[in-house]
C-alpha cells in the first residue's frame, strides 16, 4: 500500500502563542513553526497573554507581532474581562470570536460574576464565534445562556464523563452548542501523570480518569473539534517551584490521531471532520486555495520534545511511538514545510479576520 496521503490543512481552533508577553515561552514565530511541521495551516490564538487581549491597544500588540512572525495563517480571539463588557463587541470584525473563561486556568482573564458573564454573552453578537473554558457546573450556566439568548456556543477542552453527556443532551434537546477535545484527554488519563512528572503533567482541565476518557470515545460523534490548547511553558517553569498549567501539542495531534486510525479507533474521514472541516465552519474560516499537506502514514517515530519546532523544548507525549508524520505542507500554492523544514518566510502567515 502507498503510504502516502494530502489532507486539507489542519485547523487548530486553540493555541497559546505567548505574544505579547510570554515569548520566551513562544511566539508567533516558534508557535506557527511548530503549526506547519504538525500539518496546521491556520490556528487560533488565545488571549490570555501579557497584557491580556481585552481591547484595541493589546489586540493590536498581538497583530503586529503575528504580522511580522507568523508562518501560517492565524485568527486571534478577544477575551472577555471586567472592563470591556460594552466595548468587546466594537472587534467582533477583528477577531476570531470572543473568549471566556470560567474555570480554573492560567492568567487573569477569569469571569466569576454571574451578571459579568450575562452581560458579556448579551453583548457579543449573535452571528460571531464565542468560546468557552467552562467544567462542572459553569458548563451548566454558559449551555443555559447559550439556551436563553438563542445563540450558539462553542466549549473548549472537554475532558470529563459528566461534560460530554450534558454537551450529548443539549445538542439532542437542539441547542446550537458546539465542543472540542483536547489530544491530551484523549490519551493519556491521572495514571500517566507519575511517569510524566508532577509539574510537566500539571493543564486544564487536569487529566482525567479511565472512564472519563472512555466517555470521550464513546462519544466521539459528540465532538466536533480536536483541538491541541497548545499550550507552552518552559521546562525551567514546569519542573520549578510552582509549575504552570499546559502541555505543548501542535507537533503530537496528527500523528496521534493517526496512530489511532492506524489502530482502528478513528477513521480519515472522521479525522478530517475533526481537524478541518468542523472547525472551518464553525470559526466562519475562508478558504485556502490550493492548500494541502501530505502525510506519510507508515512514517513510525518517537516523540523527543527537544527536536520540535516549539520553543517550549519538551513534550507529554515524550518517548511515545507513533504511527503517521507530515512530509510536506503547501499553503496558497508555495511548498512551506517539507521533511522537518521551514520554507515559508516570518509574516507569510495571514490573518484570517484582516484580508
Ligand atoms: C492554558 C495556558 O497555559 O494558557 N493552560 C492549560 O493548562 N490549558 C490555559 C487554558 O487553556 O485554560
Ligand atoms: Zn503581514
Ligand atoms: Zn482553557
Ligand atoms: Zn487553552
């Protein structure tokens, strides 16, 4: 069998870029790297970064540095803080949709009022992406608001049992609730945190157990997103004293859910569904002419976080093996990325709102 297969480029709907702010963590350089050499030709970024992307002056700090630095193309989300709740909808234009979070997570950017979270969900129009980091019981509350103001609403890294039945429910009860998982909920659970190390397997949401990652599965036609929530620190911060939440994993996805279709658990088309297709309409995304990657799927390598693209120097997956790897990766008809090489130039990369 020829091993050999083009996919459409991968679409990662959350990544933390650590531009402005983090970038000895990464930035839009290092981070969209590591997109192209993991098969994603557009990714979405966070604004949980230094300052936090609340307004025009910090929005514009992000788009400058992803101007200059980007490699493939990007979107970039508005957060959702104390003090734009009546100004965040004036960059719906500008942005990928706005972000919430509600739970537990790294930054500042936390909404703990129920009125600020109402005002919020009010005000963001009604035909723009909004996303949330939302378990437990405020995944309760951001499906009802969903529910009250007839809007849709996409929940970010779902890992548990209870998460994905309600999100199966609100969909069959015909709420406009869309949902993704994370590759690190999908394969490792809390028994490989011991091997990981304590401070490198510390993210949000923690890993999970056994039958939290069964439920995954066995849901899977419930899951409209595999998204990586790439999310890097240095190996310094995480084995220091107070190691922060969040694994790399632009680099691992793929070939992870290829080693999956490789083991019968997945096949290409669901894949495809996941990685591009459901993202794309979900996120309003405009086509990429002539954009595909190739990918070799009987390539069989190991992980070792200190070869990837990401500046963050270390993996979760470290010392996995895995069945699948992107050979190359053509973006608006120019080879960007063939046999672990960067081809494209800083600031080829375009923004998917700015065009
Ligand atoms: C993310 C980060 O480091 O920015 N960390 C994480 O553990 N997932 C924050 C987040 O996605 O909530
Ligand atoms: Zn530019
Ligand atoms: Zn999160
Ligand atoms: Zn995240």
């Amino acid at each position: 069998m020829n091993g050999t297969i083009n996919f459409p480029g991968l679409i990662d709907p959350h990544v933390h870029l650590r531009d402005p702010g983090a970038t000895h963590k990464e930035d839009f350089g290092s981070g969209t790297r590591a997109a192209l050499a993991g098969g994603f030709t557009t990714v979405l970024a966070m604004p949980n970064t230094q300052p936090p992307l609340t307004d025009t002056p910090s929005l514009e700090l992000a788009k400058s540095a992803a101007c200059k630095k980007a490699y493939c193309d990007y979107g970039i989300y508005l957060g959702a803080g104390p003090d734009n709740r009546e100004t965040a909808s004036r960059l719906a234009a500008r942005v990928c949709g706005l972000k919430l979070y509600l739970d537990q997570t790294y930054g500042p950017l936390r909404i703990e009022s129920l009125g600020l979270l109402h005002e919020h969900v009010s005000n963001w129009p009604a035909d723009r992406p909004l996303a949330a980091h939302a378990a437990g019981r405020s995944l309760a509350a951001i499906l009802f608001f969903a529910a009250l103001l007839e809007r849709s609403v996409h929940i970010c890294h779902v890992s548990r049992r209870s998460e994905i039945l309600l999100i199966r429910a609100a969909k069959e009860k015909g709420l406009r609730v869309t949902c993704e998982v994370a590759p690190h909920h999908l394969f490792l659970t809390e028994a490989d945190a011991p091997q990981i190390g304590p401070g490198r397997s510390k993210v949000r949401p923690r890993l999970a157990n056994a039958s939290d990652q069964d439920a995954l599965w066995t849901n899977l036609d419930v899951i409209d997103c595999f998204a990586t929530d790439h999310a890097p620190h240095t190996l310094e911060e995480k084995d220091g004293p107070q190691p922060p939440p969040g694994f790399p994993g632009l680099e691992t996805a793929l070939a992870l859910f290829l080693t999956a279709v490789s083991d019968g658990r997945l096949t290409h088309e669901k894949l495809i569904a996941r990685m591009h297709t459901n993202p794309k309409r979900i996120f309003s995304l405009p086509d990429q002419d002539e954009t595909s990657i190739e990918v070799d799927l009987n390539d069989e390598w190991e992980v070792c976080g200190a070869e990837l693209q990401s500046q963050c120097g270390w993996s979760p997956f470290e010392g996995m093996r895995l069945k699948g790897r992107v050979r190359r990766v053509v973006l608006r008809g120019q080879c960007v990325y063939a046999d672990g090489q960067v081809l494209a130039a800083p600031g080829s990369g375009q923004d998917i709102r700015e065009r």
